[in-house]
C-alpha cells in the first residue's frame, strides 16, 4: 500500500512539470515519478490541476504470461499484446502486436517475424556506431527502451541490448533483456521507476546471481520475474534475497497486475515453466 501511495494519484509534483510533459506528444511517467523524489510531497489529492495518475487507472489489469526463455506475453486493458525477446521459438497463440528483441543470440530475435506484426522493435542500432531509440506509443500502452553493453567472442558490443519499458494502466513494466553488466547510475536514471521487472536467471550466461540480485535490488520493484534459466537451479539466484523479499511459487504461467493488486513486500514470483 505505501508503494501505492507513493507512487499513484496521492503523488504531487510541480504543476509546470506536468504542463511541460503535456504539451510533449509521449512522455515517461515513470521517469517523472521517479526524478520527482524525494522532493515529491505526499498527500491525499484534492485538488484542481493535473493529478500524476488518473485513479480510474489503479484497477486496471495487466496479463502478463511467461511462454519460455526471455519471452513474456503481455495483454493489457485495451488489447495491446506484446511479445518481449521473441524468437519466433515461443509464440503467442496469434502474432503480438508488438515485438521486441535484443540481439545476444538467436534465442533473443528474429530477423523474419510475422508480417502481422505492427510494431518490431530492435533493442539495437542497425546503423553502426548509433543507439536503438524507441518512444512508440501504442493504443494505452507506451514503450520505450535503454541501452546496455552485450558481450562479443573477442570484444563487447555496444548497446547491443535494450531494456524495454511499458507504461501501462498506471504500471512501470521492465524486460532487462540479455543483461550482461551492472547497471550505471545513468541508467538507473533512464529507467526510472519499475513497479514490475522481467529479469534473467541463468546465473553467468548473462550475469551471475550475485551482480543480478544487486540490479534487482537496486531497481526495488514491487514484483520480481524471473526468466532466462539455463543451468544452476532458480534457488542460486533465490538465496541471494533476505527477509526484505517475499518468494513464492505461482501455480500457472501467468500473473494479473495492476497498480493495487501490486505486493505491499517486494516479491519475486516463480511462474510455471521456468
């Protein structure tokens, strides 16, 4: 419930901030949000103006479903279905909307996806030298990504990998992607705030448990999902957590998320077929 209260319509932030990002045609709350503390002041709204977010928003429910490896299916209240690091290897039961793809392995994108997919966002620059930049807004949902380093036989590439961020119902949603470094401060300022993050597992194939609990524990977001397991067993990356984080074990592989129904305790929730 703090989470809650912080982070949705109890926020007030300046008023000239908000007209600045209402005359931009996007524009991130979840970075609004969080470079607003800890100047923000809390307290109950009642006033005329511009409210963070809309109330009507705290109900509203996010599916999110685990298909396998790094690929998440997410449906959102007006429809929008996203298919994060997809492959084409683990599919929705119809194409998603969107795509989004990252380019450590073949396991992460595809250069071939479906032409019915509208919106195939590359989590890297296809122009050498340039970062991927991706401020798509589609239907209730807005996305955006930040770049990270992928490791190369014989070198590094930069900005190979993207972190994608949904916006969504009131929602900050994150996909860390094939995250092969700890995360600057820089970009832990691009992110902003993550209500819920999508993370990898594997224990060294992207990083191990003890440098991925650090990002985890750093970002404090309100739900925890694992993804990407090859190898050590999901209690590796577990034990790295204390009292602060509650574990648990879902019965299927999906989860309904909305701005209430979010965990009062940090909670890393295991989905089926991990």
């Amino acid at each position: 419930m703090l989470r809650l209260l912080a982070f949705a319509s109890l926020l007030i932030v300046s008023p000239s901030l908000l007209l600045a990002q209402d005359r931009s045609r996007h524009f991130s709350q979840c970075q609004a949000i969080a470079q607003g503390l800890p100047g923000a002041r809390y307290a109950a709204y009642h006033g005329e103006g511009l409210p963070v977010l809309n109330a009507e928003l705290t109900d509203q429910t996010v599916r999110i479903t685990f298909l396998g490896h790094s690929t998440f299916h997410i449906v959102t209240p007006e429809g929008v279905t996203i298919a994060t690091d997809y492959s084409g290897w683990h599919r929705p039961d119809a194409p998603p909307m969107v795509a989004t793809m990252n380019h450590a392995h073949s396991t992460h994108f595809t250069l071939t996806p479906e032409p019915e997919i509208d919106y195939v966002l590359h989590g890297w620059s296809d122009t050498p030298g340039e970062k991927a930049r991706h401020e798509v807004m589609v239907r209730d949902t807005f996305i955006r990504n930040v770049t990270t380093d992928i490791r190369r036989y014989g070198g590094e590439e930069k900005d190979g990998n993207s972190i994608f961020v949904f916006e969504v119902a009131g929602l900050c949603i994150g996909h860390l992607g094939h995250l092969h470094h700890e995360l600057s401060e820089g970009h832990y300022t691009e992110i902003g705030r993550l209500d819920v993050v999508m993370v990898p597992v594997d224990g060294g194939l992207t990083m191990g448990a003890d440098k991925m609990s650090r990002v985890v524990k750093r970002l404090r977001s309100s739900l925890v999902l694992p993804m990407h397991r090859r190898g050590p067993p999901i209690e590796t990356f577990l034990a790295m957590f204390g009292p602060d984080f509650e574990i648990r074990f879902a019965e299927g592989r999906g989860v309904d998320v909305s701005l209430s129904s979010l965990p009062k305790k940090p909670t890393i929730l295991v989905l089926q077929g991990l």
